[in-house]
C-alpha cells in the first residue's frame, strides 16, 4: 500500500508541474510578440474562444509561482492551500486513527465519498461530470500561452527530478501501508477517484479559477461545500476581477509601448528605403494594389452591367452618430469635414489605409500631399474634400453616388479599404431634395448588398434604441450577421445618462436589437469638441475605459472596447474575406472577359478592339490631319472661291447703289463723279467687313468640307458626331484679326481710284463680265415679271394653266407700260405723278380697275429690263471701244464708262482676294489649327464629354473589354503578391 501511495503521489506532483507548462502549448506560434495582436483583442482571435453566454469566472489565485519570464527556479507549491474539512459522521476507527497518525483526511473524505458513489456510478460517469476545463483557459494571461517559445521545455523536463527522486523525499509508507492493507480493497477506488478530482482542482487554481466550482456538479457536493465554503465571498471576487483588469491594462500599456518604438523603428526603415539608401525599388503594397482595382472598378461605365463582389469595409449609421469620428480614429487624423447636426458626407469617400514612412494623404487623381501631421494640410485636406462633394451633387440633389477616392499613409495603420457612406436619415428637411432620403438608401444598399462587403454598423450609445434606424437596414441587407461588425459609440454618454446600465450590455450582446453581427465593440470618440486631436481622444478613451463601471461589472469585456481593438478586429475580418473571395471573384471575371472577346470576335472580325480613349486618339489624328489639309489648298482655288463669292454678296449693291443710279445721268462726267463718291462711302463702310465675312465664311466651309468628306471605305461613321462637335467648337472659338479690316480697306480703295486698263485683254476681261453680270441680271427680272403677269399664252396652251385676277391687272398694266417706254426709250427710271395717272385712266378704259402703288411696282420691273438689254447692246458696241477709250473717248460719240467701272470692280475682286487668301494662309489657317488642337485637348480631359461624343455598341464593347482585362490583370498580380506574403 505504501508503495502504490507514494507511486501515485509522485506521478500526480509530475503530472500536475508539468501539465501546467505544457498547457502553454495552446498560443498561435511562430510570430515575435510585436506581431501579436493586441492583449484586450486576443480573445476574439484566440481558438479556445467561446461565446458570450459562457461568462468568465473570476480569477482566484496568482500565476507568479510559475514566472519563466524572468528564468527563476520552481519553487515548491502548496496546491491546496484550502483545507475542506469533511467530517465523517461513521464509526470507521481504522480510519480515524489513519487520520491522525499520517494526516490523510482528504483521503479519508474522498474514500467516504467515493465509496458512496461507487455503488451509483462508475468512474467514467464522474470523469464526464468534471468541468471542461478549456473553457477557463482565457482566464490565463497571454504571456503563459507564448512560454514555449522562450522557454525550452526539453531541457527543462531534463532538469527536473523524475518519480523515483520524489519518492524518496516522501515519507515512508510501507509499514503503515501493511496495517492498512485490509481497507485496500475498500478504499482503491475511492482513492483513484479522489485523485483525479485533487488533480483537477489543483490545476484548476493554478489556472485562477474557483476551485470550489469542481465540486459542485452533484447535490451532495454542494451541500457540504455550503457548510465548509470560506473564500468564495463576494469582496474576494470583485478585488481578484479588478487585479484581472489592471493586469490586463498593464500588458496593454506594455505593448503599445512596444509597438510605438516599433513604429518609429520601422518609420525609420522606410524613410531609409524612400530616400534610396539601400538602393532598391519598394514593392507596391498589397492594399495599394487592391485599392487599384477597386478604382477601376468605380471608374467602370454602369451601363456595361458589370458588378463586382470584391471585399470593402462599408461604414454605414444614422446621421450624427459618429461614423466620421470612428473613421478618423481608425485613420489616426482628423480628415473630414465636420458639422454640427448638419448632413456633412455627402457622397461615397473610398479610403484606402495602408502603411507608410509618413503620415500623409493625397487624392486618386491628383499628386498634391496632404501632412496629416500640420494643422494647416489639414484643414485644406477638409476643405478639399467638401468641395469635391458639392461639386459631384448634381443641381436639385442633396447626395451623389459618385465616390471620391482618398488614400491614406502612416506609420501602424490597419490595411484595408473604407468606404464612407452618407448618414441614413428618416425625415427629409427643409433645403433637401425630396428624393434625398431614398437615394440614401439606395445607395446604402447598393454598397451593402455586395456579398463580401463587410458591414461596419455605427450606431449611437447616446440616444434610445428605439430610434435607430441603421439597425433594420442593415438586418435586411445581411440577415445572419455573418459579415456585420457592430460598435457602439459615445459610451461615456451612454453610462452616464442611460438608468439602466444592463441595457448597454443587452446592446454589446445582440440582445437588444433585432440584428446579428460577428462582433460587437464600443468605442468613445472624443467629448464632442471638433478641435480634440487624435492622442487626447485616445487617452480619454482609455482613462474612461479603465475607470467604467461597465467593463469592472464584466458588462463589458475588455476585447470590445477601444477603437484599436476596433480597427484590429475589422482589419482582420477584411483580409479574411479578401482572401476567401478574391480568386473567385478572378475567375468570374475571367469568364466575363471571355465572353467579351468571343462577342468581338463574332461582330467585328476585322476591326482593332480600341476603347473610347484609343478611338478618341485616332479621331484626333484624323482632324488634325484634315486641317492640315487646308493648307495644301492651291492659292488659284482659295482666289477663285473667295472671289466668286465676294462677287456674289456685293454685287446686287454695286448693281442696284451704283450702277443704276450713275446710268442715268446725262454726261460722263456726271457718271465718273457719281460712281466715286458711291465707291468711296461703299469703301469705307461695308466693304472690308463684308470681305472679312466672306473670308471667314470660306474658311469654315472648306474645314467643314474636309471634315465631313467620305473618303471610301477607310470612313468610320463613329467619328462623325465627334468631328462635328470639334468644327462646331473651334469656330466659336475663332476670332478674325481685328487689324486685317484696316490693312483691307486700304487696298480696296486703292484698287477701286485705278482707272487706266493697261491692254486689250483686260478691255475685253472686263465687258465679258460686264455681259455676264447683266445677262444674270436680265435672268433673274425676266423671272420676276414672268411670275408678276403669270405664264404667256404658249405655256397656257401646253401645260393647262391659267392666270389668276391679280395676275391679269398687272399683265395689262405690264403692256401699257411698255407702250410708254417705246414712245420714248429715253424715259427716267421713275414715273411722273401725272404719267402714273395717265396710265391708271387708261386701264380703267379698258375696264381695270389698278392701285398706283401697283402701276409704280410694275413700272419698276419694267424699266429694269428695258435698262439691262440697253445696257447690253451698248456693251457690245464697247467690244471695239478700246482704241477710243485710249483717246479718252476724243472726237467719238461711243463712251464707254460703264465698262471702265466694271472693270474697277473686277480688278478690286482680285486684289482683295489676294489679300484675303494671303491673310487665311499665313495666319488664320494656323489660328485654326491652334483653337483645333485646344479643343481637342479639352475634349480628352473632359470624359463626359468623350461619352457623349464617341457612342455605339462597338465602343461600349471595347471599352468593356479594355476594362474586363485591366481589372483581371490587377487581380492576378494581387492574388500572386498575396500567396507571396502567406
């Protein structure tokens, strides 16, 4: 008997010593401590972790017996400090006297029990009804979990004094062991079950939990722990819980500590590597990479259809309950605008975290640094950001769904991706549009809908529950609350001003609200002064934390609080979900882009696949190669148009203002006179901006003609509406040269007082078109009347039409008009008063009945026929006029001034469209081709604008295409960096 006793009692000493430090086994290994989360946080990552209806039992004795950390030697433990006392009320004298002599009571009590028991119940059965014992793991602090890796236990298991060795230090039992051999029967199994229960609540102790517990899994245990419990009082449980949370709050201030001088250290190497000293190429960072795609993906045409699942942390909650605070504390700055009740995100804020030597800011699309470390880059980064807000709300909106992209580098921040949502509001005031709080929603849902978005539910600890509105939103969108993080914020408010204290724990439990989340944390974010920087808002955070009655009562527990485990937490549930969906989500865009080649391929065999900034540069090309085109026009085609067309807008003034009027004076010096003052007033005030008009004029419609041209098969009609748009701009843009009238008016006039026809040729030049000017003339009148007397007599016969009565009255006062001017073919170019009354008299004869404003209109078509075929014949008596013109029209009768008139007018046609085709060439063309290019450029920065002007499905498709790959591409390189990093 004495030597099974000392047998059993050295293997349970050993047993119970070393199971204590191989427990340390249960940590995550492999990491060095300043990788390790943080102490508060470590059990919501810890795999012994249960959930929160298991509550914690309070911490009962100390774990300094077995400090390795300071590589002191073991000393001796009494394990059972507590004695229990049980009496047995039997008359056994055997055992009483074994009581007193070798001090066994426990084993004379665990034999009385176990021999009671051994008769209902097996060993098994009582070993079942044994607490579990991982579940008061977490009771140990986390530096008993990482022993292993600064402690070799091989060595030390070498140290330590085997069985054998312990024995001898034992009593000897043997001769006591023979006079007890008759109860061995008896008392064998009562004491292998004594035994076990010794070992575990010794080792339960040793963990800090209540030892007493052990023994209260059956009716008698409790009964006789009531009579014989001595430090289970409340006081000794609320001084060991609060030893508990200083503890704990000493190992966190160590560890920041450490991961402060670790920041700088590791601040240090960065701005080493920034400056070139180890002169190597720093690898983007992994969030930067995916903060890359997801801007694309943001940047993606929404009516291509294409939604992606990739992970992004969406920030959603009422308006004013601390959303912004909670995203600054995570970003450690204060980066965004800030109101007083006021809606103040007004649109989606993509922020990217990721770690860097500084601690900066800077927008997507712009290279400017903000220095989240001076107040004055602060306030501009604030201000930056709602302008770029109020300029993304469209007029007659309150919110937009066009997301600002904002990255954010420091030293220790949590790498993820952000998005910051605007405020879900129930009541639409005054100053909103009527649809803002539906397009809150919608857009709230599109973001949340996405299945591996993680969910980040704000909500405020200061007002009732009942008023929350974000909760319901959120129960909808995810149900299960399988990507749903929970925080609740102003808790300082919240205790201070909620009665009923359990209500905030029914908050961090998921009892209160109808919703289900993977976490619940609550956080404070400052006293409400918009001016608290981000240091003073964390120590006031953990003063307030360290001195709240909610985490010393365990309503709270220590891993829910403070927004560093926040951001832990939400940092991990985030890479979590990327690396469980990204490749999935690589593959499906595998098979999009697939499709989309497969689509090209079938529609446009033979076209390039060039997206909207490929096609929009090619049509650049080709414009600026047609305006170039404008100056390989010949000089001869540029004279011929610009003069052709002058001719044509100054020729009825110069017919109807000059000619005519100095025809009919009597002599030719009445005639020169006349048409010089005519020629010099038309100088001096409409000719040279009627020139400047007819240049400008041209020039637009030989840029038009080139733009517009089809050039056979290589045309590509997706241009057209682009084109035009750029003709349609740059001659907005265009302006003449102011000085270029002045220059002109000077060459006309002096082109105009030449009057000397050097030669033959030009003689001839200028009766020729002299001839056709009038024969167009005598067109145009023979047309006029023609529809004044309607159709003769032939066209009535031969067609079937007739005239109508007012037709008919100007017919005969056509014909007695003409009778008056072959009596005299002299006649003025207007009628007497007396005349018009002769001929009203004499129609009225007939039977017709005439206005004298009608005989007067008629008398003036009239006379313009006779005139021009005057004019005609006398211009071919001219032909032969050259040699008397010579004379200066000496001894003659023929005078020829007209010809010399259109001749003046013909040589000022040609030097003014020398000039003109000169100034065109040699700067208009250019200025042309300078506003071409701007407006050009403009369209290039301006991609509504592209949109708008390059549509079609073989854009959409390209465009779709480019994207499709971009983005599997980036995907590809981010999947690859990410099994790098594992």
């Amino acid at each position: 008997m004495g030597k099974f006793y000392r047998m059993q009692t050295g293997t349970h000493l050993n047993s119970v010593v070393c199971q204590s430090l191989a427990n340390s086994s249960y940590g995550v290994k492999g990491k060095s401590p300043l990788q390790k989360l943080h102490l508060v946080s470590r059990s919501i990552h810890h795999p012994h972790y249960t959930s929160s209806k298991f509550q914690r039992p309070p911490l009962r004795t100390s774990i300094q017996q077995f400090s390795s950390l300071n590589r002191l030697p073991l000393r001796k433990t009494k394990l059972l400090s507590v004695k229990y006392g049980y009496l047995s009320h039997r008359n056994f004298w055997v055992a009483r006297l074994a009581s007193r002599l070798l001090k066994l009571r426990y084993l004379v009590l665990g034999s009385a029990v176990g021999g009671g028991y051994t008769a209902k119940k097996t060993y098994d059965q009582w070993k079942e009804m044994l607490p579990d014992l991982n579940d008061y793991k977490w009771i140990v602090p986390d530096f008993i979990w990482e022993l292993d890796e600064h402690i070799d236990f091989e060595k030390l298991s070498k140290v330590l004094p085997d069985a054998e060795d312990l024995a001898k230090l034992l009593p000897d039992f043997d001769k006591i062991g023979e006079s007890l051999s008759s109860l061995k029967g008896f008392f064998s199994p009562g004491y292998n079950l004594v035994s076990e229960v010794i070992g575990a609540s010794d080792l339960l102790l040793l963990l800090g939990s209540q030892g007493e517990t052990a023994f209260r899994a059956t009716d008698q245990g409790y009964e006789n722990d009531k009579q014989y419990k001595k430090v289970s009082d409340k006081e000794k449980i609320d001084q060991l819980q609060e030893e508990l949370l200083h503890t704990q709050l000493k190992y966190q201030r160590i560890l920041e500590r450490l991961e402060k001088e670790n920041k700088e250290l590791r601040k240090l190497v960065l701005q080493k590597d920034d400056k070139g000293i180890h002169q190597r190429k720093l690898k983007k960072s992994l969030i930067d990479m995916y903060s890359e795609v997801l801007d694309i993906l943001s940047d993606y045409d929404a009516s291509y259809n294409t939604q992606d699942h990739l992970p992004r942390v969406v920030v959603v909650g009422d308006q004013s309950a601390g959303k912004t605070s909670v995203l600054e504390m995570i970003a450690q700055a204060r980066i965004f605008p800030r109101g007083s009740g006021e809606m103040m995100t007004r649109s989606p804020v993509k922020v990217t975290l990721s770690e860097g030597p500084h601690h900066v800011a800077l927008f997507k699309d712009s290279s400017r640094e903000f220095d989240l470390t001076k107040e004055e880059d602060l306030a501009a980064l604030r201000n930056e950001i709602e302008i770029r807000m109020r300029k993304s709300v469209k007029e007659g909106c309150t919110v937009s769904a066009e997301t600002i992209s904002l990255n954010v580098k420091g030293p220790g921040l949590q790498r993820m991706v952000l998005v910051d949502l605007p405020g879900v509001i129930s009541t639409v005031t005054s100053g909103m549009a009527p649809d803002t709080k539906d397009t809150i929603f919608s857009i709230s849902k599109a973001y949340m809908q996405n299945p591996n978005a993680i969910i980040l539910c704000i909500q405020d600890g200061s007002v009732d529950a009942e008023r929350s509105i974000v909760t319901d939103l959120v129960s909808q969108m995810d149900p299960h609350g399988k990507r749903t993080i929970f925080v609740l914020t102003k808790v300082d408010l919240a205790e201070k001003n909620v009665a009923s204290p359990n209500r905030i724990q029914q908050i961090i439990e998921g009892k209160l609200f109808p919703m289900k989340a993977l976490g619940y944390f609550a956080v404070v974010t400052g006293k409400g002064n918009s001016s608290e920087s981000i240091e003073s808002i964390k120590d006031y955070e953990e003063e307030f934390f360290q001195n709240s009655k909610l985490l010393k009562t365990c309503m709270l527990k220590a891993h829910q609080v403070t927004t560093r485990n926040l951001s832990l937490a939400v940092s991990d549930c985030f890479w979590k979900m990327v690396r469980e969906s990204v490749e999935q989500q690589a593959d499906a865009f595998k098979a999009t882009r697939f499709n989309l080649e497969t689509e090209w391929k079938n529609n446009y065999p033979r076209l390039r696949e060039l997206d909207r900034n490929e096609l929009f540069e090619k049509a650049k090309n080709e414009i600026l190669d047609e305006v170039i085109s404008l100056s390989q026009v010949t000089p001869k085609h540029w004279e011929e148009i610009l003069q052709k067309t002058l001719w044509e807008r100054v020729s009825t003034h110069v017919i109807e203002n000059i000619y005519l009027p100095a025809a009919q004076t009597t002599n030719s010096g009445t005639f020169n006179t006349t048409v010089d003052i005519k020629l010099k007033q038309w100088t001096d005030k409409q000719l040279p901006n009627k020139a400047v008009e007819v240049a400008w004029e041209t020039l637009q419609e030989e840029f038009s003609h080139f733009m517009t041209e089809k050039k056979g098969k290589e045309h590509d009609d997706i241009f057209d509406k682009l084109k035009q748009a750029v003709k349609e701009e740059s001659i907005k843009r265009h302006k003449w040269n102011e000085r270029a009238e002045d220059s002109l008016r000077v060459i006309q006039h002096n082109a105009l007082e030449d009057r000397s026809i050097s030669d033959k040729q030009q003689w001839d030049a200028a009766i020729h078109f002299m001839e056709d000017t009038l024969q167009s003339r005598l067109k145009d009148t023979e047309s006029v009347i023609e529809d004044m007397v309607g159709p003769d007599w032939k066209k009535r016969w031969l067609y079937w039409v007739g005239r109508t009565k007012e037709q008919n009255i100007r017919n005969e006062t056509k014909n007695e008009l003409e009778k008056m001017i072959k009596c005299n073919e002299d006649h003025a170019a207007y009628l007497a008063n007396d005349e018009v009354t002769t001929v009203r008299k004499n129609l009225e004869a007939k039977g017709v009945a005439v206005d004298p404003c009608l005989i007067k209109d008629t008398w003036h078509q009239v006379y313009r026929r006779h005139f021009l075929k005057t004019a005609l014949s006398h211009c071919n008596l001219c032909r032969r006029g050259f040699y008397y013109y010579q004379r200066h029209f000496v001894d003659s009768e023929l005078e020829c001034n007209d010809v010399v008139l259109f001749w003046r007018i013909q040589r000022m046609l040609a030097i003014t469209a020398n000039t003109l085709r000169q100034q065109l060439t040699n700067t208009e063309v250019r200025r042309l081709e300078k506003n071409v290019k701007e407006v050009l450029e403009d369209f290039a920065e301006d991609s509504d604008k592209k949109v708008k002007l390059l549509t079609g499905k073989r854009v959409q498709l390209a465009e779709d295409l480019k994207k499709v790959r971009e983005i599997q591409e980036k995907l590809e390189a981010f999947i690859e960096a990410l099994h790098q990093e594992k």
